[in-house]
C-alpha cells in the first residue's frame, strides 16, 4: 500500500512541476479567502507580498450586483506594473450574479514583491458583494509561461 501512495506523490509533484530526475519536492500551496467582500466603490483591490520564486496563481468569486441597472465589472490578478496578469470581465444583469476566474503564472526574482487582486464598476453604480473569494498560489521548482504562437 506505500508503494502505491509513494507512486501517486510522486505523479503528483511531476503534474505540478515538482520532481526533478533525483526527488519529488511537493509544491507550497497557500489559499486565502473572503466569503464576503461589500464592493461599494469604483474599484476594490487587495494584495500580498510574494516569496521569490515561481508560481501558479489563481483567484476565483461570484460576483452579485444588488442594483436595479446592468452593470460591467472587470476584475485583475496581476504581478505589478508591466508584469504578468490577468483580465476578467463580466456584464452583471440587476440583482443578478456571475462567476469570474482568474489564473496567472509568473517568477518573483527578489523579496517585497507583490500579487495584486482588484476588481472595478462603473462610478456611482450600486454594490457589488463579492462571494466565495478565493486566491490561491502554488509555488513550483519550474515554470513555463509559453504563447500559442511560440
């Protein structure tokens, strides 16, 4: 029974980018979470510092408009200015709701670096309440961010 477990970790960490020729190093996983963000402004944006190194990130909400108006909301993961990110962006009907996702990769060279979340409504429109928010980064030992085209 071992032998199958150990098979299956190490499958596991080669999926995820983990297993070098000599051992598996199984990837550094952290989530945060909100199960409820009252989005009242033009814009809502949260961020973390990042430990060097290459990652996988994702975040993920249901986005519900409480006004009577149909609204676009636009939400972001990204790595900075001219870094790597992501670009979501959803028509919300009144008091209707809608799941946006988000998915990045990217290599922090040094310390203090961070990932920004954020997402934008029009001026003056009503709240948005944002459900269900999850960011989620897996730190890995490679990476590849490669274009269809290259």
């Amino acid at each position: 029974m071992s032998a199958v477990l150990a098979t299956v970790a190490a499958a596991g960490a080669l999926l995820a980018g983990n297993a070098g020729s000599a051992a598996a190093v199984p990837p550094d996983v952290t989530s945060r979470w909100d199960n409820e963000i009252l989005h009242d402004g033009a814009s809502k944006e949260v961020n973390f510092f990042m430990d060097p190194g290459h990652y996988t990130m994702t975040a993920k909400l249901y986005a519900v408009n409480t006004g009577s108006s149909t609204i676009t909301y636009q939400c972001t993961l990204h790595t900075g200015p001219g870094g790597d990110g992501d670009i979501t962006q959803v028509t919300l009907a009144p008091n209707g709701e809608h799941a946006v996702f988000l998915n990045v990769v990217h290599t922090y060279p040094g310390s203090l670096e961070r990932l920004y979340f954020g997402c934008s409504k029009p001026a003056g429109s009503a709240r948005v309440v944002m459900r269900h928010v999850k960011i989620t980064t897996v730190k890995v030992n490679t990476l590849s961010n490669i274009s269809f085209n290259g």
